[in-house]
C-alpha cells in the first residue's frame, strides 16, 4: 500500500535534542500528536479523580468515620464528578476521535488543524485552572479552595451567600474554559466528517465510528451552549449583581437545573456515542464479520441524538413539576431504551455466527455488553417517575451512573486503548497483563457498582459525608470500598503494561488485527500526513476488498 | 501456534464467566430481598406503611419483573452466543459474512416499544394517583421549611411549630386522616425523604411544593434530606413519630402550652434571655422569639438534638451548646463559650422546657 513513499519524515527523530522534539509536540498541529496529548492528558486526570474516589470511599466504609473532614468530603465529591466528565471522559474520547477520524476517512489532517490545537489547550488549560483552586486561597490545607458545590452546583448553593470565597469561580471559569475548547473541537469534528472524506466514501460508507461522531458533535455544539451560557449567568449573578439563580432576590433555583440538565442529559450520550463507536468498530473485527444492520445502526444513533434532548427534567422528577410534565419526560426516558436496545441487539447480531477471538479489546467491549445492558435496565426504573421519587439522589442512582460511565464508557476506553495502541505506538502491548487488567477490574467493577445498588434502596441518600449506624448500609459500603482496591490494582497493571509496552513491546506491524478501515492501511505509527496517496473505497471496509478480491464488499452494499 | 492455543484457553474462560455473572446477579437479588427482610429500623423502600408509598412499591414490582425478563433475556443471548461461537483451534477461512436483516431489526424495534406503551400506562397511574390526590375534610396540614441543616415544622390550623421532629396521626383507612405537607426552604435545596412513608420531594426557595403521607402503623420512621444542601447535608437528620389518635391529641396539647419555668432555674433563663441565643431561637411566652434556628419552647419533648445527630441528653446538650463543631462541625450554632457555672444553668433551665 501507501508507506513505502513515507519514510522521508521519519529522518532522524530519534537523534534530535529532547526540548526539540518536546517543542514540537507543544506548537503541533497534526492531529495525530493533539490526539495523543488528549489522550495522555485525561489518563492523568483518570488518575487523579481515582484518588478522589478512593478518599470518598475511604470515608464511608464504615459508619461515623474520621478520616476526612465533612468540607473536603464534599470537595472530594464536586470535583471527582467534575473531573471525570468534564477533564477525562470528554477529552479522552476527543482524543481518540481526533487522532482516529482523519486516518478513517482517508484524510490528511482534520479540517481546521489550528483550531485542533487550540481546543485541545484550551480544555488543557480549563483543568489546570479548576485544579489551580486546590492551591489557591488556603494552600493545600483542607483541599485548599476547591469547589464544594457538587458537579451539578445547584443555585442557590452557589450565590455568594452561600459560597463566599472563590470556590464556585474556579467551577465555573474551568468549564467555561474547557467548554470553548469542547465546542471547536465539536465544528472541527463536524467539517472533518463532512468535507474530508476520501473519494468514494459517500455518508453512507463511513466507518460507524465516524457516523457516531458525527452525530456527538453535534450534540456538543447544542449542549454546551446552554451550559457555557449558564455559567456566564452565574459569573453575572455572583459579580455583576444579576439574580438568575439567585434566590435570596427572587431568582429562580429551577432555572440553573433546567440549563444544567438540558445540558447534563445530552452530555451523557455525548460521551456514551463515541463509546458506542469503539464497540461498533472493534466487535465485527474480533468476530471477523461486518457490522450487523449498519443503516439501523446510523438511524439508531441519530434517533438517540435527538430523543436524548428531550429528556433533561427526568433529573428533576422531585422538583415538583406537574403530573403532566412528569409523565411527558417519563415516555421521552423510556422511549430512549428502544434505540439503545436495538443497538445491543445489532452487536449480538454481529457476534453471531462469527469466529469470536477474545483478545483484550473485545473482553473489554464484551464486558461492556453485559454490563451496558444492566445499566440500561436501571435507567428504565428510573425513568417511571414515581419510582424515581424514591430511588432518585440515592445510592441507586450513584450505582447506575457509574453502571455506565464506568461498566460501558471506561471499559470501552479500555478497549480502545488496546485494540489502537499498535496503531499510535507501532509496538504490541503484553496480551497477559492486558487480560489481568481486564478481570482485576471486572471483579473490582462488579463488588462496588453491583452492591452500591442496596444502600439507596434502603434509603441512603448520595453526598453524605457520613451516615448513622443501624440503618442496613454498613455491610454494603464494606464491600463497595473493598472493590476500588480490585480496581486501583486494575488500573495499576494496565498503566504499567502502556509502559512498558511503549519500551518492550513487540513491533505491531500496519495491520496486526487483519481490520478492515482504512487507519490500518498505513504504517504504525502513521506517518505524518497519513497517506502518501489519498485512499479510494468502494466500500465500507476498503481492506476487506483489497484482501478478499473474489469477494468484496461492495457488491452487497 | 502458541498464540492459538492461547486464544483457546481464554476461549474456554468465557463461559464460566457467563456463569460467575449470573451467580452474582443471583447474589444480589438475594442479597436486597434479605436486606429488605431486616429490622424495622432500615429505611427500605420495600416495607412501605403509608399509601404513596405502597403504590410506587406496586409499580417498581413490576418495572422490576418487566426490566428482569428483559435481563433474564438478553443476558442469556449474550452469554449463548460469547460461547457458541467463539473461535476454536481448528482455524478456518473467515465465517459466512452476514449485514444485517430487515425483518429481525423490526422484530427487535416493535417489540421494545410495546413494552415501553404497557410501562408508560402503569407508570402514568400511578403518577396521577399520588400527585393529582385532594386534601380530604380533617386532614393534618404541615408546613415543612428546609434549613441548613434542620427542619422546621409548623402546624398553621394547629398553631404548633417544632422542629426535626414530625408527628402525625395514624391514618385509619376506614377514618383516613392524612396529613398534607406544605414544602418551603429557608435559603438552599432541600429534599424531605422518608423512604417507607413516601417518595422524595424537594424544598425549594421561592416554590411551594406538596406532598401527604397517610401511615397506616405507629411507630417511629426515619429519613433524611435528600439534596446536598451544603456542609452538614449529611446529618440534616429526619424522624417521624406516627402516634395513635389518642397520643397525637395528647401531643397537640403539649405542644399548645407556652413554656413553663419554674422559678428554681431563673438565672438560667437569665443567661438565655440575655445572650445571643434569643437572636435565632424561640421560646413561646418569653422575649426569645429568633426564627433562624430551631423553636425551644418544647426541646425536652424531643428525643434528639442537632436534627437527629445526637441523642437530647444533658451532656449532649451542653456539648451542643460550648461546641456545636465537636458534633456537627459545620452547623450554624454558633459556639457559646460560656463559663462552667452559666452553662450548668442554662442546661437547668433548657431541661425544664417540657
């Protein structure tokens, strides 16, 4: 194919002074090197909100604890929300979005490579500036200034009235930072996708993964708008005098949480759709077959797109809307299952009489399967809004939201890690460790998030830093806090297998799974530019054709 | 050759893990049927006494029997085909490749929104049965007022005000006698859960919430707020007292009466009187008539103080009072670092406020 013209820009890369080359990946505009910073910037944040977690289960494994303050509990709670959505799960999948899309669209470079970069330091610099509030005002001393209002920071907790100092600001200004970033990225996704693919590849032959982030950007631009609009509210309320949310003046507190969810329910399958698109990529490769019904697939996400704006105030059932208003969001919720379902069922129906290899990408996307349909299932209870009066800002709710930002997004990011890392690296991570990451962290997935579940059964509420004895929690937080152990050693093992891969791994070669998208038709590492010759498909698996000559694809499409 | 045979160890992991999920599925269904069997004192949202909360009881049995064939279900597919059809040693050409069937993909579309339509229709009900229900002749009305962090009770027809501690009659069935919470908020969001008398309900500033309860036991039911409210959101403790009729008449009456002194315990009512304490609390009959904090004129008629965090005993009392952080840290209680002498005698005296 394409690589042998390539090897011009690989001249002496090993041989150039380390600030050269480190100067180089601070002025880069490849989206190749953007990716990987994204990349590396919210495996360092993963990190960082994994020890907050870890410092909030530590406090509730038994009742009337000591070991943190009642105020750094609740910083520890507002910024492990804050962190994980915001600095790791987002600019994670940006991160392999943008290194992915241009190489399987067959284009050079994303559309605008400028503006690439500076939404990547600008959401960079937002982390940094939240995180700037540890050490800001009290030094590191009882978490110094960090916000304590909860990721959803609900008015009128954050007027000045209630949150003097400049806690609530470095919120707010991070995300507004970071949010800029998120919307450029978004229009950078959008032109890429729409103007960049190669010759041939009309919509309907892109890669799902470029379909589904096709449709995410979208829902970007219309999700964050709300949200970066709503904290220059608050930024007015709290400096300017304004009274959105401010309560004490006649403001309306109901009026932050509809911004906050028109955005914070899209947000979740912002995150969820590109978890999809790794699935939807990795699972016909590993059972060696096409994607099942792969124009459901596309009409799936679309309708998942659109539904999911019309179901925000399923996270107010208990405000006290009207019976109406609550059960017009109860069938929006509900409605959403049924897309979702079909595409469980499409990926069932892609495994299907394949020849399934369990390497570590596909454990990851199988347990994910299991687990996505678990967590889907939560989501149905509380979607019926009387149940929902009783499990909503419970344990039951902490449970299912982790059931899917942990149980189908990470382990879907996990997946990803391995299945693309010869690709962005061009060395084979260790299959062995890869599998040791997988059940450590399956197990200790399994013992917090499965018996989270009980306690807000039993009536324990979320974001407490404490609770009484006797009340039937004791046992299950026991057990909750035993798990993170399983998963901090999950995680240990898989950051040492990315490291010592990078140095000892066995060179991957341009195709090591036989796939069949184009970023595989390239050298790995790809170099820069991508392609000496712009591909040309016939059809949605372009390397299918080149290997199965007396059969390819597009025949059938 | 050895990453095949690799492959193939793995290969055959994948059952037994089917198997270790459904063994923990199983566990935890087990686990929260036992958890709900527990004492009386577990919140759970399965032993509900009181009609609202009975009928979200009746529909999550049947959201959850729906969403568990559907697990059963799907989770049996999944499990079926990991190991059908995984790939074994004997390494063939690549499967028949199959894209996809228009009939099956309608099959698993209309059959999913049928379901939905059924649960929408139960759920619809039951919202209705709760939400939309009238305020019945002789009901109880309460106005419930959110504050960091503790309740304020006030029974306008009644003209008692208490605090963190709610009492209600019974609700005979036959002589239903509900009682109709009026929700409000102080300064920040609130949420009034008591999970085996009803669903939660939010108290907002600036909005007027409802929410009734009708409980068809005695006994004492315990919750909590519900919305991070701050600091101490954790222990903005909740506990309502379901007297018989006769008990409650009896309560009312109490509660009725200004506070009796006696003159044995004046100097503490002194120390009261001239302290900060009357700036935020009230004791009827007295010149202490402070909204901010909790009304006293009946403090030894409860059984906790602090909104629940602490048993009301003359030692907790006094600890409450030198140093509110030792079991609230947080609260707005400000320390009163009185001498031993005038806390000895503003305990007295609060002990007489029956």
């Amino acid at each position: 194919m394409a690589s042998e013209t390539i090897a011009l820009n690989l001249v002496d890369r090993g041989t150039r002074p380390i600030g050269d080359r480190l100067h180089d990946w601070v002025v880069t505009v490849d989206h190749k090197k953007l990716g990987i910073l994204y990349i590396l910037y919210a495996l360092l944040f993963l990190v960082i909100g994994g020890i907050e977690a870890t410092i909030i289960r530590i406090q509730l494994v038994v009742p009337h604890n000591h070991f943190v303050s009642p105020q750094v509990f609740n910083r520890m709670f507002t910024m492990h929300g804050t962190t994980m959505i915001f600095f790791v799960f987002m600019p994670m999948l940006f991160g392999f979005g943008t290194y992915l899309i241009p190489l399987m669209i067959g284009a050079r470079d994303m559309a605008f490579p400028r503006l690439n970069a500076f939404s990547f330091w600008m959401t960079a610099f937002g982390g940094l500036l939240l995180y700037f509030s540890f050490i800001g005002g009290n030094g590191l001393y009882g978490a110094g200034n960090a916000p304590d209002v909860g990721w959803f920071a609900y008015a009128p907790l954050t007027s000045r009235a209630f949150s003097p100092g400049h806690s609530t600001d470095f919120w707010t200004l991070g995300l507004l930072v970071s949010g800029f970033g998120s919307i450029g990225t978004a229009v950078n996704f959008i032109a890429t996708i729409l103007c960049m693919r190669c010759p041939g590849m009309t919509l309907g032959k892109m890669p799902l993964l470029a379909w589904l982030n096709l449709v995410m950007a979208g829902m970007v631009i219309l999700a964050v708008s709300p949200l970066t609009a709503a904290q220059i509210m608050l930024s007015i309320d709290r400096y300017l005098g304004a009274h959105f949310f401010d309560s004490q003046a006649g403001g309306s507190a109901v009026l932050w949480m509809h911004f906050f969810w028109i955005f914070g329910h899209p947000e979740v399958y912002i995150l969820v759709i590109p978890a999809f698109a790794f699935v939807s990529e990795i699972i016909p490769v590993f059972s060696r077959k096409p994607i099942f019904g792969y124009p459901v697939m596309v009409a799936a996400t679309v309708c998942i797109g659109f539904v999911s704006f019309s179901v925000w105030a399923h996270h107010m059932f208990t405000v006290g809307m009207t019976s109406y208003a609550n059960s017009f969001f109860t069938i929006t919720t509900m409605v959403v299952g049924v897309p979702t379902g079909i595409k469980i069922f499409n990926w069932i129906g892609t495994m299907w009489g394949g020849k399934i290899q369990f390497r570590a990408p596909m454990l990851f996307c199988v347990g994910f399967l299991f687990q996505f349909l678990t967590a889907g299932l939560t989501g149905i209870m509380l979607s019926a809004s009387p149940f929902n009066w009783q499990l909503s800002n419970s344990y039951f709710v902490v449970a299912h939201f982790h059931y899917v930002l942990v149980g189908a997004i990470l382990f879907t990011i996990f997946g990803a890690f391995y299945y693309w890392f010869p690709k962005m690296t061009g060395r084979m991570y260790n299959e062995t460790f890869a599998k040791w990451h997988f059940w450590l962290f399956l197990i200790g997935f399994h013992l917090t998030f499965d018996f989270m579940h009980i306690p807000g059964m039993l009536g324990m509420p979320r974001r407490i830093y404490t609770y009484e004895p006797g009340r039937g929690w004791e046992i299950w937080n026991l057990i909750v806090t035993i798990g993170v152990i399983f998963q901090i050693a999950g995680v240990l093992v898989f950051v040492f297998n990315l490291l010592r891969s990078l140095v000892k791994g066995e060179t991957a070669g341009s195709d090591p799974w036989d796939a069949w998208t184009l970023e595989w038709s390239t050298s790995s590492p790809p170099p820069e530019y991508n392609f000496a010759k712009i591909p040309v498909v016939k059809s949605r698996r372009p390397l299918w054709d080149i290997k199965h000559p007396e059969d390819p694809d597009w025949k059938y499409e | 050759m050895k990453a095949a045979r690799h492959e193939k160890e793995w290969g055959r992991v994948v059952g037994p893990v089917a198997g270790i999920l459904i063994l923990l599925a199983a566990v935890l269904l087990a686990a929260s049927l036992c958890s709900a069997a527990t004492g009386p004192a577990v919140p759970s949202i399965f032993k509900p006494e009181s009609t609202p909360a009975d009928s979200i009881y009746g529909l999550s049995l049947l959201v959850l029997a729906v969403t568990g064939i559907i697990f059963v279900i799907v989770f049996s597919l999944l499990a079926y085909v990991v190991t059908k059809f995984r790939r074994r040693a004997s390494d063939g050409p690549e499967p028949p490749q199959v894209y996809g069937s228009n009939q099956i993909e309608i099959a698993w579309t209309v059959i999913p929104v049928l379901i939905v339509l059924v649960l929408f229709m139960a759920t619809a009900r039951v919202i209705h049965a709760i939400q939309d229900a009238r305020e019945p002749k002789g009901a109880i009305e309460v106005t419930a007022i959110g504050h960091q962090f503790w309740w304020e009770f006030r029974y306008p027809t009644l003209g008692i005000v208490t605090a963190n501690e709610l009492h209600v009659p019974v609700s005979d069935p036959s002589h239903p006698t509900p009682t109709f919470l009026k929700l409000l908020s102080a300064d920040t969001d609130h949420s009034f859960w008591v999970p085996r008398l009803a669903g939660k309900t939010d108290l907002i500033p600036n909005r007027v919430n409802k929410m009734w309860i009708d409980p068809h036991e005695t006994g004492l039911y315990v919750g909590q707020c519900a919305q991070y409210c701050g600091m101490q959101h954790a222990k903005m403790l909740l506990r309502v007292y379901v007297d018989s009729p006769e008990q409650f008449e009896q309560w009312v009456q109490e509660e009725k009466k200004p506070a009796q002194s006696s003159d044995a315990v004046n100097e503490g009512r002194r120390i009261f009187e001239t302290t900060a304490c009357i700036n935020c609390h009230t004791v009827s009959g007295t010149v202490a008539d402070g909204r901010f904090g909790p009304d006293l004129t009946h403090l030894m008629s409860r059984d906790t103080i602090a909104s629940g965090a602490a048993p009301n005993t003359p030692e907790n009392l006094q600890t409450w009072i030198q140093e509110p952080d030792a079991i609230k840290p947080g609260s707005l209680m400000p320390a009163m670092k009185l001498n031993d002498h005038d806390l000895n005698a503003l305990t007295a005296y609060l002990e007489t406020l029956r």
